[in-house]
C-alpha cells in the first residue's frame, strides 16, 4: 500500500472509531457459502440515504418502478408517489373519487405496453393513465384485505396480478377481459393454493408460461395448455415441483432462481434441462443459517442481494469475491443502510442502485456499483470490536508502518492501537498517564523513528518500543513543560531528530530532538521588525512540509508561512508578491503539487510559487 497516495486519505472519525480499508477478506466452499466476521466482512460500498418529504408513513418504501420514461415511481404506506428530488407529485385515494387510488397502502407496481402503471394496493388493483391523468379501478377486486402483492406484464403485453385469498388474475389487455385462476375443490389440475407470495410470480425464460410461487409449493403454469402444474399434477416429472416452500422468484442468466424454506437454501435450477445446477446455504457469523428470503436480486456484477423478511436480515454477497457480507442498518450513520427490512430493488442502466426499506431508500452510485471492488475505500468499522460502542473513545492521529504496512493509531482515551488489516488482528497499550497535567494529559499525535512509535502530548514525548512493546519518556525542555507558554501543536520527524513546535500567543522559537545525541536545540522563528502580530490569539504551526528542493516549509496558523534558512539556522516568514497577508488566514491543508508550486487551503485555496515570494 502506498502510504502518500492512499492513507492520507483515510477518514477516521472522532468519535465511534470508523475507519477505511483497502481490500477483502474471503470465505467461501463449494456451495456453502460463510458469513465469516464482520470486523473483517465490510461492503465494498456506501449507502447515500434519500428520505421523502412527509411523514413516517411516507418513507415506508414498499415497491418501486422505473417507468418506459425514466420517472421513478414509489409505493408507500401513504400513497403513490412520482419520485424528483426537486418535485416529487404525490398520488393519494380520495373518498368519492372514482377515479383515484384505490388505497394509499401500495404493494406493487409494474408498466404495461401502453405506458400505463399499473398499481396494487392492500384493497385493490388499479392503474394510472398518463395521457389523463386518472385511475381506472376493477370495482369488483376493490374490497378489503384484497391485497395485490404482485403484478406482471408478460412478453405478450398482457397483465397478471395476484390478490390475497383470491388466487391469479390475468387481464386481457386486448380484449379488457379480466380471468381468474383459483384453486379446484376438484382433482382437477389447478393452482395449488389461493394465496400467492410476494415476489411469487414471474415469466419463464421460454415464455412458455408462469411460475407460481404459492405458501404451500410452487405452480407452474402453461400458456398454451392453460394448465396449472404442481406436486399433485405433475406428468412431466419436473423436479422441482415438489412440496417444499419456495419464494423469491427471479431469473438470472437463463436459470430459475429462487429460496427454499424447506431446505433452507439458495437454489438455481435450469428450467430447459430440468434439473439443478447448484444450491447453497447462507450462514451467518454465528453459524445460524439465513433463511426465508422474500428478495433476490442480482445486480449488473452478477452480486447478489437478498433480504430476509422473518430474520430481518439483508445478506449481500460478492459473487467476484465469493463472500457473503451483511448488510447492516446503523443508527446516525449517513452511509449504512438505511433499515433492516429490504422491500424492493432495482437498478438504473447507468449502474445506480435503489434499495426500498421501512426508513426511506437507500442508493449507491452508478460507479460504485458497476466497479465496487475498485473503489478506493473500504469502510472498516472499529466501534464495535476496540470502542465497544463508546461515544467518548475515538482515533486521534494515525501512520501506516514503514516495514509492514500495518497501522498505528492513538485515541483520546490514552491507548495505543497496532492493527494488522492482513490478518485482521490487533494489539493494544495503556500509554503512561501523568496526573500533574490533569486534562492535558491525552495523546495527539504519533510519528514513526526506526523501531520506535513516538507518542506527543501536550507537554509529553514518549517512545514505544515495537520489539519490547515498553514506553520511555523523552525528557524536553522546562519551555515545553511551562503550560503558560501553550502545548505541543505540530511535530515533524526528519532524519535522527524530531521537530516540536508549541502553540502561544507568539511563536518564536522552534524545538528539535536529536534522537542519537539525546539533547535539545532551539532554533528562532524570525519576524519582520514592521510586521505586527495579533498578540490577543494563540499562533501555532499547524503544517509542515518538505518541498521536492529540500526546503523545509511552515504554514502558522494566524502567523503566516515560513522557510527554514540552514544558513542563519533560522524560519524566515516569507513575504510573497502576490496580495496574500498570511497572518490573517488559517491553515486547513499544504501541500505541493508536481510543478512545484505550493497550495494551501483555508477560507480560500491559495497557491503560490516559491521561486517568486
């Protein structure tokens, strides 16, 4: 990993302990697929929340479609809505008014040929005329707990929709004419029960037909023969047309794919050979095997996700990788997922990912998910694992180790933190406390000599041995020690010495350590006799910077910038031509870019040429 160009910019939270990482970890056998643990498992994505404007009851995300035109329509639990992060038009039923929603709770969506959106909702089926801006209704299906849980537009234009207790419906989108499909009391081939699940009816690849996913088994049945086909009429033999609880219907490269309940598996079975082709189990890190998936879904990498509605669970897993991560829910994070309970999914052409939950929908940008694991970061989450979920335990400064690459972190609860993201593992010390500085006493930075972890506080330097794994004091000079002249705010190890510069009302002095010699050298910040500094603020150096000449570079927060002359043995502030007046700007970033011009950031982005100051 290159230190430079990769952990700089690693993002570590105050509070919580998140971090980034690079890569994965692996775990997968034959069809049994691992969950592993999810101090290593982390996604290779971040979720952007989008709330809905309204109230709870309209972030209950239940369905969703992207239509013929490119608008996204939502189904919540209050109302229909056409989705535009500047205007979102909202669908609702209104009492008297034929012509609207049947109910606001929706359950499903789908288009017709027509441009038409069709609309299920939990007292009902109706669908939206765009040239008229009106709902038609089927009075006769329009009744309570009419629940219509899955709606389908076959190759042939025609649509299919099931209603709850009242088995599949077929609409003749030619001749209007509306067909019901029920259960037989007879022993007469027919669907085997006349409840439907959801995400239970989809078209087959041949389109041939429908498979039928009811709460008892699986139908198929033919278009041509208009014959239902299940565990009590089955004359082709076709295995899969068992008695076991399949649910999650869907189609992915040509093969049927779909949960079994009974076997508590993930199963893809080739419809035109009649056989398996493969199963698996997903399991948990605490070797519970997930199961009852009512959503599966493939994405344009082949990953699947699934989400389990009985375990409240939501599994992705890396089909590049082979690993099975899960997808959590955390509450105040901005970037997890935004609930436990994964209702719909679908994805746009140009890669981006809508998920629909209970809380709102979650998405994941178009790049990111067309190349997750060539992402840059990685989020890894330490707030479980190290902080234990303590609000007042975070990272304060970290390094990459020169050697192995592995990381060093200090927190504000004096611990030292050396972390192996090869092997997932980690090693922790208490860092030396010392009372007399009460509050003072917590650790800012960390730098890297050699085989030593050098640790600063605010009127502290240790080191720590990385073979003996013990802490020594550096003993500094009585000035640092003076807390009236105001603590360590910047340190910078170059070659055998450490530079220690100190927060006060007026820096003028600079401190370096030679770690050979064990001694002490002070060196003068200098200002010019007419430039007045603002005395009733602390001045501190903030950044440092060794520029591709070799110069050593200071930015002052509030004191301006400054070059170190080896001449004089001295910091020379620096006055520029350009009509910049440093001591007047903070400093937030300074770096040079390859032409050798230095940047920095502050209210303003500044550069400036140092040949020309």
């Amino acid at each position: 990993m290159n230190f430079k160009k990769n952990l700089w910019k690693l993002l570590f939270t105050l509070r919580g302990g998140s971090a980034f990482r690079f890569g994965g970890f692996l775990l997968f056998g034959g069809f049994l697929l691992f969950g592993g643990d999810c101090f290593a498992q982390r996604l290779p994505y971040t979720f952007e929340q989008v709330r809905i404007e309204g109230n709870s009851l309209d972030n209950v995300i239940i369905c969703m479609l992207k239509d013929s035109k490119g608008y996204l329509w939502l189904g919540t639990a209050n109302g229909l809505k056409r989705y535009d992060p500047k205007v979102t038009v909202s669908f609702k039923k209104e009492e008297g008014n034929k012509n609207s929603l049947v109910h606001n709770y929706i359950e499903s969506l789908a288009e017709d040929r027509q441009g038409r959106i069709w609309v299920g909702t939990n007292e009902g089926v109706c669908y939206f005329d765009r040239k008229t801006n009106l709902f038609t209704r089927f009075e006769e299906l329009n009744k309570p707990d009419f629940a219509c849980r899955n709606i389908l537009c076959d190759s042939r234009g025609d649509i299919w929709f099931s209603i709850r207790d009242s088995g599949l419906y077929k609409f003749d989108t030619k001749t209007n004419k509306l067909t019901n499909f029920r259960k037989k009391p007879t022993s007469s081939p027919s669907l085997s029960n006349n409840r439907i699940i959801v995400n239970g009816l989809v078209e087959d690849i041949d389109r041939k037909g429908l498979w039928v996913a009811c709460i008892d088994k699986l139908n198929y049945f033919d278009f041509a023969k208009q014959t239902f086909y299940n565990s009590n009429h089955n004359p082709l033999k076709i295995p899969i047309l068992d008695n076991s609880y399949k649910s999650a219907l869907i189609f992915e490269q040509n093969l049927l794919v779909y949960s079994n309940s009974t076997t508590k598996e993930i199963c893809w079975y080739d419809t035109r050979q009649q056989k398996m082709v493969k199963t698996f189990k997903v399991i948990d890190k605490n070797g519970e095997i997930i199961t009852d998936f009512y959503q599966i879904f493939f994405d344009s990498n082949h990953d699947i996700w699934l989400g389990s509605y009985e375990m409240r669970k939501v599994v992705y897993i890396d089909a590049q990788l082979k690993k099975v991560i899960p997808v959590e829910y955390e509450r105040g994070s901005r970037i997890s997922f935004s609930d436990n309970v994964l209702n719909d999914i679908f994805q746009e052409k140009n890669g981006t990912i809508w998920f629909g939950t209970d809380n709102g929908i979650s998405t994941i940008n178009g790049l990111a998910a067309l190349k997750p694991n060539d992402q840059l970061f990685s989020i890894f989450d330490f707030s479980k694992t190290y902080f234990e979920n303590r609000n007042d335990d975070g990272f304060i400064h970290f390094l990459e180790d020169a050697k192995d690459s592995t990381w060093w972190f200090v927190t504000h609860k004096n611990r030292l933190l050396h972390y192996n993201p090869k092997t997932d593992s980690h090693k922790t010390w208490n860092i030396p406390l010392d009372p007399q500085f009460d509050r003072w006493d917590k650790s800012k930075f960390i730098a890297e000599y050699r085989d030593k972890i050098l640790i600063t506080k605010a009127f502290k330097l240790y080191e720590f041995d990385k073979k003996t794994h013990k802490f020594t004091t550096i003993e500094i000079t009585d000035e640092i020690k003076n807390k009236s002249k105001g603590e360590i705010c910047h340190i910078r190890v170059l070659g055998d010495s450490i530079w220690v510069f100190t927060k006060e009302k007026v820096v003028l002095k600079a401190y370096n350590y030679h770690f050979k010699k064990k001694k002490w050298a002070i060196y003068p910040i200098v200002y010019e006799k007419n430039i007045t500094i603002d005395t009733s603020q602390y001045i501190a150096v903030s950044k440092s910077l060794i520029s591709k000449s070799g110069d050593f570079w200071l930015a002052i927060h509030s004191g301006g910038g400054a070059k170190f002359n080896p001449i004089k043995k001295a910091f020379e502030l620096i006055k520029t031509k350009q009509d910049i007046d440093f001591r007047k700007i903070g400093f937030t970033g300074f770096d040079e870019d390859k032409d050798g011009n230095i940047w920095i950031s502050t209210y303003d982005l500044i550069k400036f040429n140092p040949p020309n100051v």
